[in-house]
C-alpha cells in the first residue's frame, strides 16, 4: 500500500509539472504585451506559488498518510485535494484550447514549408488580434465556470443542506402508519467535518424541524476511523424522533481503506464505532429486523451489512436479515448501496420500500426539470432520488456529508423526509 501511494504521488507530481510548464506558456503568450514588468511578474510569482504549495503538501502527506491514525490527517488531505481540482481541472480546459492554437500554428507552418511561394501568413491576424491567440483567451474564459464553480462547492455547496420532500402511497399499508413521516439521513462522513460543528448542528435542526416520526440513517458514520466522533457525541444526539432512530453500516465504516496494524485493531475499531452508534440514540441493524408498532399495527424495518458490487464488500445477508419479519404486511429495508436493490431486492424479495446512499451524487451534477445528470450515473444507474418498479421502490439519498474533494457542485447535502400514504 505505501509503494502504491508513494507511485500515485509521483504521478502528480509529474502531472503538476507538466500541466503547469504548459499552461505557463499559453499565460506567457496572454500577458507578453502588458507594458508593466511589476504587473507581469506578479502574475509569474503567484502562477507558480500554487503548484509549488501544492507539491510541498503532497511530499508532506507522504510522511503521513494514509499510515497515521489521525482523523485530521485525512480531513486536510481532502482540502488539498479540493485544491487540487480548483485550479488543475481549470488548467485543463485552458490547454486544451492553447494546444488547439498550436496545432493550427504548426499546421500554418508546415503548410507554408510546402507551399510554392514559400511565405504564408501563419498568425491569421484578424482586426488586431491573432486567430490563434483568441483561442487561448477563449480557453481562459472558459476555466472561469470550473473555478468558480469548485471555488464555489467548497465554500457553500457543502454547506447549502437541502430538504427533499417524497409522498409514497400504498395499498398495503397500515391503516395506523397513513401519513407516517420517515426522515432519511445518510453518508454524515463527520470525520470530514472538523471545525464545523455549527454546520452540523444547522443539520440536525434543519431534520428535527420536520417532525418526523422514525429517522433511518443509511451508513457511512465515518471516513475511517471511530476516533472521528471524539467530540461530536453530545451533538449528534440531538436528533429527534417520535418513534426512534435506526441506522446500519455503510462501506466506510468497516475501516477496509486503512493499513491497520493488524486484525485486532481493526476489529477494536469497528466494535467501538458500533457502540458509538448506541452512544447517539441510534439502533445499529446487522443483518437483522425490528418492528415500530402503532396501536397494535406493526410496520417491519430491515438493516443489512453493507453489501455492494466489487469491489465494495459484501458484508449484507438479507435472508438473514429479514427473519421475524417476513410476515409483516409492509417493509422499509436499509440497504446502504443502491446496487442491492436490483441485485437481491426488486421482484425477488417482498419489500416496499428501500432506502439507500452511498453514491453522494458524486458531489457534482445537474438537476435542472426534468434533466438530472451526474458522472456517477455510469457506474450507479440508480444513483439519486427515488426510483419504481413492480410496485416497489427504492430512494438513493444524495448524503448529509463528504468525501475526497471537500465540496459540492450541483448536488447538494440532503435530507429526505418521506410520507407513506395508505391507497
């Protein structure tokens, strides 16, 4: 594993270099006319601050990450990785277009080679300024709208928590449970959230004030470790629910991204993050049912282990998980990865209602109407809000938290309340 991080950052390190040698020369073309050396020189001194900051933090990270046990490690190395995007993801779109103006410029000049007269003008000057070179401002033009964009995400997008209303309605359902207000949560990620506290806190105000009567949490308490929550207990037992608060495991609470020491280590580690799950008020499913019982009338919840395509784990039985409650006459499953759902759960077992997380939207998307479109849609084709087939259905939160760049764009933190209705 450290062979394989040492690997990855000399591969970014080399790709800092070369993006930036590049891009340097398409600034270089931009500003040769400025009249003032002062202004010039400034804009060199700043080009080059941020990639020599940025390859300083990784050589940095290398003596620490990912084989120290420390949450806050973790949380800056996702800021520098947001940083990384801010400025490279930009940096990209810009070459692109001055390397389009060098292929017109070397096409220009090999033409001319071969041309009889021998001369051709190769800077296509129109009205003052060279076609080549307007490309290249065009190219900085257009990395304004990533910039601000991830600029943006990080500053607000991760903050900018949304409520996400769903009315599902059922046949089947119990009379008692008509109107029944289930809050789903998911992917808090709280290692991620350090120094933000009141941002956490507006969260869990923001669900309490929808008065619901169970609030499921769909895994992924954590980054890594179960230290994450030092401090973030007393806060996170604030949630509210009439009826009580369930939760299960989602991939990154079982620690499988982290060289522990050895097997004990990490099973200490998961052992304590499931008491901390106790510790805030609620009950961890393992594979495993409950039932919320309403003047004799009986509603049947499900929890599985995480289970997820490789090369996420399979830790989920749900065969298991659903003794005691295959008699009831409706059924909510937590599953944390959506991928369940057509892999075990729809027209092969009897539930109504699954909840899920995991995918994050992948932080960044478009939601606009009816056009709703992220990146991760390519691997997760079930990947945010709700979904219906066969008189089942499945709602894919978009997560409370992060993880990896510290932001969002276009995809904000959510929080779902959805009322069951009786048909």
């Amino acid at each position: 594993m450290k062979e394989r991080f040492i690997m990855i950052m000399i591969f970014f390190i080399a790709f800092i270099l070369l993006v930036d040698v590049y891009s340097f020369k398409g600034i270089w073309l931009l500003i040769s006319d400025t009249e003032s050396n002062l202004i010039k020189y400034s804009i060199y001194i700043v080009y080059w601050i941020i990639p020599l900051i940025i390859i300083i933090f990784l050589l940095y990270f290398r003596t620490l990450t990912p084989f120290e046990r420390e949450p806050k490690i973790f949380r800056n190395f996702f800021l520098l990785a947001g940083l990384f995007l801010l400025f490279y993801i930009p940096k990209l779109i810009f070459i692109t277009f001055h390397l389009t103006e060098d292929l017109f410029y070397l096409g220009k000049w090999i033409i001319s080679k071969f041309s009889k007269s021998g001369e051709i003008d190769i800077t296509g000057n129109t009205q003052g300024i060279s076609r080549v070179k307007f490309l290249t401002q065009l190219g900085l033009i257009l990395a304004a709208i990533p910039f601000t964009s991830i600029l943006y995400g990080i500053l607000r997008g991760r903050f900018n928590f949304r409520i996400t209303h769903e009315k599902l309605s059922f046949p089947n359902l119990p009379e008692a449970f008509n109107g029944f207000k289930v809050v789903q949560i998911s992917d808090i990620h709280i290692g991620s959230f350090f120094g933000h506290e009141d941002k956490v806190k507006k969260a869990i105000e923001l669900t309490n004030e929808q008065n619901p009567d169970l609030i499921l949490f769909t895994g992924d308490l954590v980054n890594n470790f179960t230290e994450e929550l030092d401090g973030w207990i007393p806060i996170l037992s604030n949630f509210k629910a009439k009826y009580g608060k369930f939760s299960i495991l989602g991939n990154h609470d079982y620690g499988d991204y982290f060289e522990w020491k050895n097997d004990t280590e990490k099973a200490q580690n998961l052992d304590n993050l499931k008491q901390a799950h106790s510790d805030i008020g609620f009950k961890l499913l393992l594979n495993e049912s409950d039932t919320i019982n309403i003047n004799g009338s009986e509603l049947g919840l499900i929890g599985v282990e995480n289970w997820g395509l490789p090369p996420f784990p399979q830790y989920g039985d749900l065969k298991e998980a659903m003794n005691g409650s295959s008699e009831l006459p409706f059924k909510i499953l937590m599953s944390h990865d959506p991928s369940h759902w057509d892999a075990e759960i729809l027209g092969k077992a009897n539930i109504d209602l699954t909840l899920s997380g995991h995918t994050h939207g992948m932080q960044f998307g478009i939601e606009i109407g009816n056009v709703k479109w992220s990146p991760v849609k390519y691997k997760y084709p079930r990947w945010a809000g709700l979904y219906s087939e066969k008189n089942q259905y499945l709602y894919v939160n978009r997560g409370l938290g992060y993880i990896g760049y510290p932001g969002r764009v276009g995809m904000p933190p959510e929080i779902t309340v959805i009322e069951l209705k009786k048909t």
